[in-house]
C-alpha cells in the first residue's frame, strides 16, 4: 500500500517538473517526498 502511494507521489511530482507548476527546485521536491515516505 505504501509503494502505491509513492508510486502516485512520484507521477505528481514527474508532472509538476514537467510543466513547471512547482516553485521548488527539482532536488528539495525529492528530498520532501522521501522524508514524507520515511516518516510513515
């Protein structure tokens, strides 16, 4: 169950990059998405 929560994080993500809809640089939106899969 956490890796299809992860797996959909990281699509967001990819998405986010892509179109730019993101404010934070590619590295600190990484770094945020594995802290909040760690923590759980």
């Amino acid at each position: 169950n956490k890796l299809i929560g992860l797996y959909r994080a990281l699509l967001r993500l990819d998405y986010a990059l892509k179109n730019g809809v993101s404010g934070i640089d590619e590295k600190s939106l990484v770094t945020i998405l594995l802290l909040k899969y760690l923590r759980t």
